[in-house]
C-alpha cells in the first residue's frame, strides 16, 4: 500500500505520479519545467521517498497549471500510500540551513490540511521561474494531502536557496512524519479513532 501510482488528467495537465514511501530517495522527475524538477528532486532524496513523476501541462501558457496540478496529484498519491496512516509517526518538522537561507518547516498528517507560508522571496523570479509558484505547489500538495503544514523563511537573501531550502525542509519533515514508528505498530496516531 506504501507503494502507488496515481494519473491526474484535465484539459490543462496529464501528470502520473508514483510513490514508494520505503524508497531511498530514487527520482525521475520531468514536468518540463527546469527549475521545479530540481525542486522535486530535491524532495524525493531528502524525505527518502521514492518518486517518478510525468507531467504534461500547458506550458504554452505559463506554468502555473504544471505546477500546481504536480502538487495535487503527488498529495493525492500521499494519501493513497498511507492508507488508514495506523503505525506512522504522523508528525515531523525541520529547521535547514543552506547558505544564506534558512528555513523551517513543521507538518501533521492529519487529514485536515491547512498552509501557513511565512516565506517571502527577494526577486520574482528564479531564471524563469515565478517564485510565486513555490507556495501555489505547497498549498496543492497540503490541500489534497491532508496536511497541516507550516513553512517560514527566518533567514535568506538568495531566492533559489530559500526556495530550495523550503523544498529541503519539507522533506526531511515529511521524511519523519511517514516513518513507521517502532513503538506504534498497528496503531492509529490519534487518540479521535481517525485521521
């Protein structure tokens, strides 16, 4: 079940995207968009999930569609490989440093998703990449995740390295959250009887 493959198709992106949450951090990523395979790259090495995900989106247009259709479809994905979540350790948060950026990002598996964004980025873009977009892939991917998911910059006055360092921090958190813990085999995370 910690192992799916989802297809999300509109009139604006056809996306496939495969998860295994007991990976090693193996990726292939094409949505087209330069920067942000970099960006999901990143995500799959440091949380150790495994990810290979095709994105076929309107980039004719812009690539807003790609971006934020991916991180409804990988929060999709989530869902599925974590099933009933009983025996995870549902929590996770880190704080990251790289270069000049720092960043914290703090997530609950709770099935209610809700994004606080305290990122802000010194320039519009990132070659040509909208910087605006990094938050729109994160309220996708908490939104359809189910994922309470707080992220703030608290240092950074390079726009790739704070990006990447939210991206980073996500990660390693989401890579804590999904673990099984030992000492809560088969048991729900909760004490409401569901998430």
């Amino acid at each position: 079940m910690r192992d799916v493959t989802i297809t999300r198709n509109t009139a604006e992106t056809q996306i496939e995207v495969t998860l295994n949450l007991d990976g090693t951090g193996q990726y292939d990523n094409q949505t087209g968009v330069g920067f942000f395979d970099h960006m999901l790259d990143q995500l799959s090495r440091h949380s150790l999930i495994d990810m290979t995900i095709r994105a076929n989106g309107d980039l004719h247009i812009d690539d807003h569609h790609t971006v934020e259709d991916t991180g409804i479809a990988i929060g999709q994905a989530l869902v599925k490989a974590l099933g009933d979540k009983k025996g995870i350790r549902r929590y996770g948060n880190f704080l990251l440093a790289m270069d000049d950026a720092l960043v914290r990002a703090a997530l609950d598996l709770s099935g209610r998703s809700y994004l606080v964004w305290n990122v802000e980025f010194p320039s519009q873009k990132i070659g040509t990449f909208d910087t605006e977009l990094v938050r729109e892939f994160f309220q996708a991917l908490s939104t359809h995740g189910g994922i309470s998911l707080n992220i703030a910059r608290l240092d950074g006055i390079n726009s790739h390295h704070i990006a990447e360092a939210a991206f980073k921090a996500v990660a390693r958190a989401l890579r804590e959250a999904v673990e099984p813990d030992p000492r809560m085999a088969g048991v729900l995370p909760s004490t409401k009887g569901a998430l």
